[in-house]
C-alpha cells in the first residue's frame, strides 16, 4: 500500500520552493511512497503590492503550473511536510490563511495521528529559522499532528559553526538580505531527509 506525502508551501521569491522540492524529492526516494507538492494561494493584497518586482514575478511563473494546496489534498495525506518563509518569526500570512479555513478537519479530527514536518527560509540567519517552525508546530499539535524534526544524527551539517540555515526543529535556507542567496546543498540535503523522515514515519503508522 502506497504512502502518500504531501508537501504544501508558500514561497514569495522561490527560496521556500526550492526547498519543497528537495523536500518532495526526499519524500519520493522513501519506497512505495507518492508525493503531491502543492503551493499554498497567494493573497490578493500581497500580489498587488508585490507586482512589478522581476525577482518576484520570476518566482511566481516557475510555481504557476503546480496546483494548488486544498483540504481534499490534507484529507489525502498521510504525512504532511509544510514549508513557509519567516514573517517576523513566525509563519506568513498565506500559510496561517489557509490553516484558518481547516477548521472542519479539527473538528472531525481529520489530521489527528498524521505526521508532520515544517521547514523554513529566511532573509538572515537570525530572522527566524528556530522560531518560525516552533510557532509553526501550534496550529498542527492542535489539529493532533505528530510532529518530525531533523535530528543531529541524521544532518551533520548542525554540526556547524557556518552561517547556513537549519535546526534540529527543520531545515531551513537562507535567502541573504538582497534574496541573492540560493539554498545550498547542506541545506538541500536536510530538506531531503525531512521528506524521508515523514514518509517513513507515515508509513509505519499507516
């Protein structure tokens, strides 16, 4: 019986959504195992204010074939892997817009006892990458979630002094101040192994 992932994003300038492809891609590596990658809605406010900027135009064509994320697909997964930039430290407003419209899975329980995962990207490397997913975990230990981090044994790039992105709460990139920076490949490779860990957690609870 296949195990099925999914690895819902939101990603403003393509940092977070390089990161959930390596994500999907660490995912898809685990056996008998199918991934959706879904991004989460941009907001209407948001694109108007952002419209215009090339590096965000540019990001948004590369995502505009990916469908997007739906309450159907939750229902579909057995193992969720969540990605969202830091606002402030904590999780951007697409994302908690669409946690705040699943509500009719709290209450039936939907999500209770699926494995989770969250990874971030932010500007710096202290703009928010611990924090970010810590807040991120609330919404999902109320909708009974059980939660998957990337522990020290299996990312020896924690081990690190360098000014990368990562925590043993998630993986994360960093952007830089100007967003020139692309996620590396320590970065990439926990992203990786978040995909895994939740499919191989999914798959022996399922």
């Amino acid at each position: 019986m296949s195990t099925r992932v999914l690895v819902p994003f939101y990603s403003t300038y393509g940092h977070t959504f390089q990161m959930a492809r390596a994500v999907a891609d660490g995912a898809g590596d685990a056996d008998q195992t199918t991934v959706r990658l879904r991004r989460i809605p941009e907001l209407p406010a948001s694109r108007d204010a952002l419209s215009g900027e090339e590096a965000y135009e540019e990001a948004q064509a590369a995502m505009q074939d990916l469908g997007e994320a739906t309450l159907d697909d939750l229902r579909w997964a057995d193992g969720i892997c969540w990605g969202t930039p830091t606002r402030f430290g904590n999780m951007s407003a697409q994302m908690k817009q669409f946690l705040d419209t699943t509500s009719g899975l709290w209450m039936n329980g939907a999500l209770e006892g699926k494995p989770a995962g969250v990874f971030t990207s932010t500007a710096t490397t202290h703009g928010g990458q611990e924090s970010t997913i810590l807040t991120s975990f609330v919404p999902l230990l109320h909708h009974g979630m059980i939660l998957v981090g990337t522990p020290y044994g299996e990312n020896e790039a924690l081990n690190t002094a360098e000014g990368i992105g990562g925590s043993p709460y998630g993986p994360g990139t960093l952007a830089g101040p100007d967003g020139s920076r692309q996620p590396d490949e320590r970065e990439l490779s926990m992203a990786q192994n978040l995909g895994s860990r939740v499919a191989r957690v999914a798959a022996r609870l399922k």
